[in-house]
C-alpha cells in the first residue's frame, strides 16, 4: 500500500512541532521567564538562532514553548468537539425524523450562523482572557462540525443489512451506535478531527493576537504576532517567525488531513494496492 505524499509530508511537519512542544518541558535554550533588555531585538546569531525579541527573550524558546501552548489547546478543543459532537450526532441518527434530531440540527445550524472566530471572540470577551476560556470558545465551535458529520455518516448506515441484522437480533440503539456505527464512521471522524486541530491552532493564535488567548508570561505564537506588529520595521524577524511557524504548522496539519482522507477513501484504495 502506497502512502499518499501529503499524508508523509504533513506528518513530518506535524511530528517536528509536536517534538518541540515535548523538549520544551525538559529544555529551552533560554528560560523564557527571564527578560534581558540589553540583548533585545537582537538579529539571529550564533547566540541567538532566531534573535530576540523586544524584551530580549530568545525567540526560538519562545516558539517552542509557544508551540505547547497552541498544541495543548487545539487538542483539548478538539476533545470536547468529539467528545460532545459525537454522542449528539449519533443520538439524532438514531432518533432521525423526530423532535430531538431537529432540535439537535437546528441548534447546529444557528452555531454555524456565525463564523468561528467571531464565536470565540465573543465568548472570550464575556468571559474574559484566559487559555481555559480559549478552550472552551473553540470547543463549542467544534461540537456541531462533529455532531453534523457523525449524524451524516451515521444516516447512510442505518439502512444496512448488518445493522437491521443487529437490529433484529435484539440490540438497542445505543449499542447499535457504539458497537457498528462508530467503529465504521471512526476514519470520517479522525480526518475531521486533524483539520478541526489546525483549525484550533489559528483561532488560538487569533484569539492570543487580540488579547482574548493565552496571557502574558505564557508565550503564544499569536501574542508573540502582536508584540511585533509595532516593530516590524526595525525587527522584522520577531513577525517572521512565529508567522512562518503558524503556517508551517497548519499546513501540516491540513496536509496530513487530507492523506488521511485519501488514504481512508475507498475508491481510491484500489489504485494504491
């Protein structure tokens, strides 16, 4: 079996943040705790592999442990995302054509009203600045993508021959769901899962650039963003590289979605045989 080159190139990308974040809890080049005005805005350099930022903070430490950051909450929004979306998408596929399968989509449908990060912003607003609140505006944004497509898959499965022979074999419907649909809609579910996990890094980074994310001293791709848009002209490289690191990084993550997509689709297993 051939592995689509997006999926190892995505991979390989998505594998070198993730180890970053991983040795950011055991090594930094430098504690990103400690200021040191005299060495800031500083070109990259032997000393310094991505220079300094305005508070002499070395920035390739920063990006690591900012990499945490962002990777810690696109994991926990997703979480929730499939760990509520799943259950409700199921539960109104099981139920279709009744009352709680409308009120279930409709409630999806008003969520999806609005763009996601005005969503998260204005959760953030109400409930203040925090990663904790970061968390939670992305999860809720995620909740109806997954409920949306795990009821979708799961509608086209109910009409099958293994499940009215589960049916008639005395199962109910939530070990129907649990037992037969989940496993057959689980390779749906994880590509959707890697593009909603880019998806949380941008919004992440988004919500840090305007104050709404992570708060100071946590470092923050987004935050780092907006602590060098007033001073680009004279430090260009404090922009660039947290930028270059969000591209990167949500390149990556769409990349190895769509291998994964390629990879679990049926019709194009055969000319990969």
């Amino acid at each position: 079996m051939r592995w689509p080159v997006s999926l190892i190139v995505g991979a390989a990308f998505s594998v070198v943040f993730a180890a970053l974040a991983l040795i950011s809890f055991l090594w930094t080049p430098y504690d990103v705790d400690v200021l040191s005005i005299p060495d800031r805005m500083q070109a990259p350099s032997g000393a310094h592999w991505l220079g300094t930022d305005h508070l002499g903070r070395d920035i390739a430490s920063m990006l690591m442990v900012g990499a945490r950051t962002s990777i810690a909450v696109a994991i926990a929004a997703v979480g929730i995302g499939m760990g509520v979306g799943v259950p409700l998408g199921l539960w109104a596929a099981a139920r279709r054509g009744g009352l709680l399968d409308e009120v279930i989509m409709r409630g999806n449908d008003l969520i999806f009203a609005f763009p996601s990060i005005l969503i998260a912003i204005l959760i953030t607003a109400l409930a203040g600045p925090s990663v904790w609140n970061a968390i939670l505006a992305i999860g809720i944004f995620n909740i109806p993508v997954f409920a949306r497509l795990s009821r979708g898959a799961a509608l086209s499965l109910w009409s099958r021959e293994f499940i009215m022979a589960a049916r008639v074999a005395g199962k109910g419907a939530v070990h129907i769901s649990a037992e037969h649909i989940l496993p057959n809609i689980a390779n749906l579910l994880i590509v959707q899962g890697t593009i909603q996990f880019s998806v949380g890094i941008l919004v992440e980074a988004a919500l840090s650039y305007v104050g709404l994310g992570a708060q100071p001293p946590l470092p923050s791709w987004g935050r780092m963003l907006a602590d060098a848009q007033t001073l680009i002209s004279i430090a260009p490289h404090m922009a660039l590289f947290p930028g270059l690191a969000i591209v990167i990084c949500v390149l990556g993550l769409n990349l190895m979605g769509d291998g994964l997509r390629d990879l679990f689709d049926p019709k194009l297993k055969q000319g990969r045989v």
